[in-house]
C-alpha cells in the first residue's frame, strides 16, 4: 500500500464533492462543505463514554531532564500498578520529553524497556511542527497578503500563521487554502483542456508539475495541506491505521525542511507503534486519543487534553511569576488539580443533559462563512494570478511575482 498515493486520492475525491457545494448561490441545511463538517457528516453516532482525565500534582523540577523524565516514569508506573495490577502504563511527551522517556527505557529496560512501557510521541505537539513545517514553504511565497486581500485573517494574524501562534486558527486558515487551491487547479484544467475525464486530469496536472516550477510548488503545498488535514483526521475518528500511515507519509518531509528533532525521532515513534506489545495493543489503538465529549469528530490527542487541564488550572493568569515564589507555587501545586477537577465535574454534571451528537462544526452559519472566505480566497488569487496557469519555466511569488533564485527551483525538483 502507498499511504501518501491513497490519502490523496480520497482526499481529492472528497474535494471534487465539496466544490460542488461551492458552486450554489444558498447553501442549505446539511449541506457540509467545511472540512471537519464533512467528515462528522460521514462518522456514525459515538456510543462509548467519555473519558476521565485529572491532573496530578505538579513537580517543582523543570520536567527537560533526564532525572525528572526517569523520575516520573517511575511514580507513573506505582501509580498505575497500584490502580491496576499488571497494566503496562503509558505516558505521553513532547518531542523532548519523548526523547529523554527513549533514553530512559534504552537505559533501564528492565524496569522501564519498550515491553515494560509506552511513551507516545504527543500528536499536539506534532501537530504545530507539521503546520510550521508547511510555513517553512510558504514563507516569502505570497500566501499571507492571499490571506489578507481574501479578508480571511489581518496581515499580522496572517502572518502570525507562520509561526503557528494559534493552533485552531492556523489550521482554518490552511483549511481555506487547502479548498481553494484545489478549486484552482481544477478551474486551471478546465480552462486549459477541453476533456473533464479523472484520467486526463491526472496526465495534465503531471505535465503541468514537469513544466512549471510554480505548478508544481503550489501542487506541493496542497498536497502537503491535506496531509497533515489526515493526520488530524485520524486523531478525531480514531482511526489508527490511518494514523500510522499517514505518519509514514509525513515523516520524509521532517528530513527535507530540516526538521532535526522531529526527524529524528518520529520514525522511532512509529516504529513503537508498530510493534506494541501483544498486552496492551488491541487496547491501545482503541483508546490511543482523548474522548472528551460523545460528539462526532470531536477526539483529540492525549497532550491537547493535558493542555486544556492546565489552561483549567492557570486561568488568563498563568503560572507567571508563581516560580519565583515557593510558597504560592506549592499551594498552585496542591490546590491546582483538585480545581481541574471541580470544575470538570461541574461541567459535565451541568451540560450531561445537552449532549447532541451533532458538533458545533456542523453549524449552517459556519458552513456559509467557509464558503465565502474560500471563494473571496479564489478572487484574490486570480487578481495576483493562476498558479496552476502559469507556463514559465520560472517559479514566482504569488503576490509579487518575484522570481526566485535557481538553486530554489532545482530544490524544489528533488523534493
């Protein structure tokens, strides 16, 4: 099986659906164009609870050491074989607390090695390094003054996109560009070709790569777009096989932009996945993301769930300030957890009868805004020009239409 070739292939066939969609003046209820919608559309009814998370108290230590990692293994481990005798435990890190857990089982495997302990490479995480790394393409390439002559986002929080400063509005923003890139290349096809066969389109758009350095950067970038839309696709339906092909797909891409840590240590990660332990391995890919809600589309990674505890926890405050003094940090410590989880039984005790199914992304409002910024998208890169039209045997900015050095092109072929 090649992942990269069949994640793209469902992914421009779900496209080719939704530009449909795009295509009527009035939208109507039920009809789902945005990407989440679309697919909540297509998950049936969640039937399992929701899960239970709770914070732990807090260390004092900052946690990047190999003595605080190995340390808290080791707590996590008595923890979890006194709950429940015999279960492997599994614990979840960034990319360098994942790294140091690796040291750690490497070091100790008889009480810590990869048969005794899972440490997973937390897909949050993992997630920001995949939209940096899309970033680290479209800089300086006229996707941010797109964004902004669209009306999607200001020129700062364009910008501001870059660096992925916020998650949620970072990935709609690529969402938009993602649908309108692929109504692009299609309109470019039927401008260009008098034949709307798949196949013609296919040996068209091949060509097309092989001739125009600029084709086949904006090829590139959309391709790469709905990559990384699977990845997440795979944590919101739980669907690990497709996770860890879609991982396989990503993971050459780290080494291409320079991306040493995640380089590194991705392809460890889905080598442990691959090769779990007959204990815990039918458990684990059913349980490997956070249900928070029993809503459609709606699981999450475990790290963005321990991210929302703390965000519980801080307040608009934070923890600024809390570690220059002792005392008010060890009362944050102790009393921290248990407000994450009053409130979460508050929470869940006022909203248990008002659970729809339905995500709030499913919305008829919703789906009406995504509409016009994918079109006031479309509008705006016409103006600056057709990506897919261009001919030349030079790659250009979009906004500018600067041409770019050789050697850029010569890498952009070895990709």
């Amino acid at each position: 099986m090649n992942p990269r070739r069949d994640c793209n292939n469902n992914n421009n066939n779900n496209n080719n659906n939704k530009m449909q969609l795009h295509k009527k003046d009035n939208l109507e209820k039920g009809d789902f164009i945005t990407w989440a919608a679309h697919h909540a559309d297509r998950q049936p009814d969640v039937t399992d609870p929701p899960g239970i998370s709770a914070l732990l108290p807090l260390f004092y230590e900052k946690a990047v050491t190999m003595a605080m990692v190995k340390h808290g293994m080791e707590v996590l481990k008595l923890m979890i074989q006194t709950r429940n005798p015999g279960q492997i435990p599994v614990m979840v890190g960034d990319q360098p607390i994942f790294a140091l857990a690796k040291y750690a089982q490497w070091n100790w495997p008889q009480t810590l090695g990869e048969s005794r302990y899972i440490i997973i490479l937390g897909d949050l995480h993992t997630e920001m390094a995949l939209w940096r790394m899309v970033a680290d393409l479209l800089e300086g390439s006229g996707w941010c003054a797109a964004l902004s002559e669209a009306g999607v986002a200001t020129a700062g929080t364009a910008d501001s996109f870059l660096k992925v400063a916020h998650l949620t509005r970072t990935c709609h923003a690529h969402q938009v560009t993602a649908m309108s890139l692929a109504k692009l290349q299609r309109d470019a096809f039927n401008t260009m070709c008098n034949t709307h066969e798949e196949k013609t389109f296919e040996d068209w758009k091949e060509k097309m790569i092989r001739n125009s350095p600029t084709f086949e950067f904006w090829d590139k970038i959309l391709q790469l777009e709905l990559l990384v839309l699977i990845f997440i696709r795979s944590h919101r339906e739980r669907n690990f096989a497709l996770y860890i092909d879609v991982l396989e797909a990503l993971a050459p891409w780290f080494f291409v932009l320079d991306h040493t840590n995640y380089a590194r240590w991705l392809p460890v990660h889905i080598r442990d996945m691959k090769a779990l332990p007959n204990e815990i391995r039918d458990e684990l890919k059913q349980n490997w993301v956070f249900m928070k809600t029993s809503r459609k589309f709606s699981s999450m990674p475990l790290d963005q769930a321990h991210e929302q505890n703390n965000e519980t926890v801080k307040g608009s405050g934070g923890a600024i300030g809390l570690t220059e003094n002792p005392a008010a940090l060890k009362r944050w410590m102790v009393a921290g957890p248990e407000q994450a989880r009053i409130l979460t039984e508050f929470h869940e005790l006022y909203h248990s009868s008002e659970q729809p199914s339905q995500s709030h992304i499913q919305g008829h409002s919703i789906q009406k805004t995504f509409q016009k910024q994918v079109n006031d998208m479309c509008d705006a890169i016409v103006t600056m020009g057709n990506p897919f039209m261009e001919t030349s045997k030079e790659l250009m900015t979009l906004d500018k239409h600067d041409c770019v050095d050789d050697m850029v092109v010569q890498a952009l072929h070895t990709m």
